[in-house]
C-alpha cells in the first residue's frame, strides 16, 4: 500500500520504448499483486491450472516481462524479506480487509453482481510462499535476475538505483522515493488499456516517471523532509496525524522544518517517530551487486507453463520469441539484454 504521495506528485508520461536499454529494479510482491488482483475472471475467480491452483501471477510475469523485454528494458525483480516489527499493524489491518472483501465477493456472486464480485475479488489478493518460488522458477527459466531483499524490497531496489546497478525502481508505492531511489517508474506491471471498476470504461495506463531531485526542488525540501511528510501523513510503519494530508503536511514541514515542529503546533504524537525515519533513511539492505542477465531456457518455461500449469503452448512461444528477439544481433531489440551484466 505505502504511503500516498500523489497529491505532491508531477510524473512525466512515459512509454515503456522510452527505457530501452535501461535497468529497471522491479519490486516483485508489487508487481505480482497486481497480477494476482487484475489478471481473473469475469466473476472475480484467479487464474486456476486444472488442479485448482491459482497461475494469475505466473501468467503476468511470462506475458509483462516478454513485454518490457521487447521493449528493449533489462528487468530486474527484487523481492521482500523480512518485515520490520513497525509493519505488523498494517500487515493485520490488510488481512481483515481481504476477509471483508472476501465475504462481500462471495455475496455478489450469489447475487450474480459481477462487475461488483470482480472489484471485490481484487481486494482478496494472496501471495503465498509457493507462489513466491513459482516466480523465482520462472524468472530463473527466463534467465531475467532477482534479488533476495533482507527486509523491504524497495529499498533494495532504492539502494540498488542509487548505486547504479539499476537506473530507476518500478513499483505503485512512492516509499521508493522515501527511500531514496533516484527514479520511481510507476504503472510499469500494469501498462495498457484497463476497465475502470463498475464502469464499462476503458482507459490507457501508460507508465509514469517520478525523478527524486526534481520532487525535492519542486517541493523545497530535503529528502529527510520528505520523509517526515510520509510519516505525518501514514506509511505502512505509523499511523499518520488525523486531519493532516499530503499538502497540510508539506507546509507544515516547511513551516517547522520537521515532524517535531508539525506535531508541537497540533498537539499530536507520532510513537517510535525516530525509528521510522530510520527504516526510510537507514533501510536494512544488502551491498548491491552485479546483474546478469542469461539466455531464457525455452524447454524449461514450456516444461514449467505448459505441462506443470496448462498454459497455451502457442502463448508460450509467441512470449518467448520476445526474448530471442532480444539476443538477435539482427533484431530491433537487439541491446544485448542477455549478454552479461548491467
């Protein structure tokens, strides 16, 4: 979820041809949510194998990541680890939501309120472990690395970018940016027309580019400063002042300078504030490392897709053409995405 930064927010549209050649550090729970919430049925039902086992997020990585490597783009997925002991009251609040929703989904189905059951079933989205090493399976049959996170997988993305390992973080979450990614890429996993929930409308996502330096001088404020907005206005380790937004909360800090002063003048607290800003400005992460990107395995994917999961072995193939595309010397997409490092 993170926290909400939009209202301060001047993204650039983008298209995806626009980071060819660039490595993007994908946040893999982000990314794989969004697959499991908009990749279903009509009624709202996951993609299932013929043993009941949900393929929502399996079928998002192959077709997404076929895509971005068209496009010419060298993914990179990093995934959570460790959450910190602040993050449990969101991980409880979001697992009561999921139950509401679940139970309201069930009742639209009874009622034959599809539309509703689809928007309802959304919200339900669970990535279990077994998930989890499907991905990795297949991102490792695709030859496209990942990254095993100590803790958030954003700020390993973050401390990859800022060390040029990568050159943005792709996720919905502008924590990214708290962070201190250089480059938060938005709307990347979900590019593309989409239906507006209960509205038979259709819109085009295109992807969305956040620079950190120019936030910060549009804003007039530090990165430390900018912290201390998210944590005024809620992230997923405190709860936010009530009554105070993201723009209530941008001129109180440049009022006050910081979330002590804010506080003081409305009579609020904020518990463990210091151990907060340190998860943003102190992450737990590891050194980054060199990428390497290797030559897709097309019987291991077809082997994993097709005779494990049921996937459509044309589909499968026309994915992975994508992929040679990119190794041909002679092909338009040719970058050498798959000869090495980053």
């Amino acid at each position: 979820m993170g926290v909400d930064l939009s209202a301060l927010m001047r993204p650039a549209k983008r298209r995806l041809e626009d980071f060819r050649g660039k490595v993007l550090a994908i946040d893999a729970f982000n990314a794989i949510y969004q697959f499991l919430a908009i990749i279903r049925q009509p009624d709202g039902t996951p993609l299932q194998d013929r043993h009941g086992r949900v393929t929502s997020h399996l079928s998002g990585l192959i077709y997404r990541t076929s895509n971005l490597v068209a496009a010419g783009i060298r993914p990179a997925f990093v995934f959570d680890g460790e959450a910190p002991r602040r993050k449990a009251r969101t991980i409880r609040a979001r697992g009561e939501i999921k139950r509401r929703a679940e139970a309201e989904w069930r009742e639209a189905v009874e009622v034959g309120d599809f539309p509703r059951a689809r928007m309802k079933a959304m919200q339900t989205s669970r990535l279990t472990s077994d998930m989890v090493q499907q991905s990795r399976r297949l991102l490792d049959l695709l030859g496209v690395p990942w990254v095993q996170a100590p803790a958030e997988g954003e700020a390993q993305a973050s401390a990859m970018a800022r060390a040029g390992t990568a050159w943005a973080v792709a996720s919905q979450d502008h924590d990214a940016l708290l962070f201190g990614a250089p480059v938060l890429i938005k709307n990347l996993a979900i590019t593309g027309r989409r239906k507006l929930p209960r509205k038979n409308v259709f819109i085009d996502v295109s992807p969305e580019e956040i620079p950190l330096d120019a936030t910060l001088r549009d804003l007039g404020v530090t990165r430390e400063q900018l912290v201390d907005i998210g944590i005024l206005i809620g992230t997923d380790f405190n709860e936010g002042v009530r009554g105070i937004g993201p723009k209530k909360a941008l001129a109180g800090i440049k009022k006050h300078g910081n979330a002590e002063g804010v506080l003081a003048e409305v009579g609020a607290e904020i518990d463990g504030l210091q151990e907060v800003r340190e998860i943003f400005l102190q992450p737990r992460v590891e050194p980054p490392t060199p990428l390497e990107w290797r030559p897709a395995d097309p019987d291991g994917v077809r082997g994993m897709l097709c005779d494990e999961f049921d996937f459509s072995p044309d589909r499968i193939d026309r994915a992975l053409a994508a992929f040679d595309l990119a190794r041909s010397a002679k092909g338009q997409a040719s970058l050498d995405l798959f000869s090495g490092g980053a």
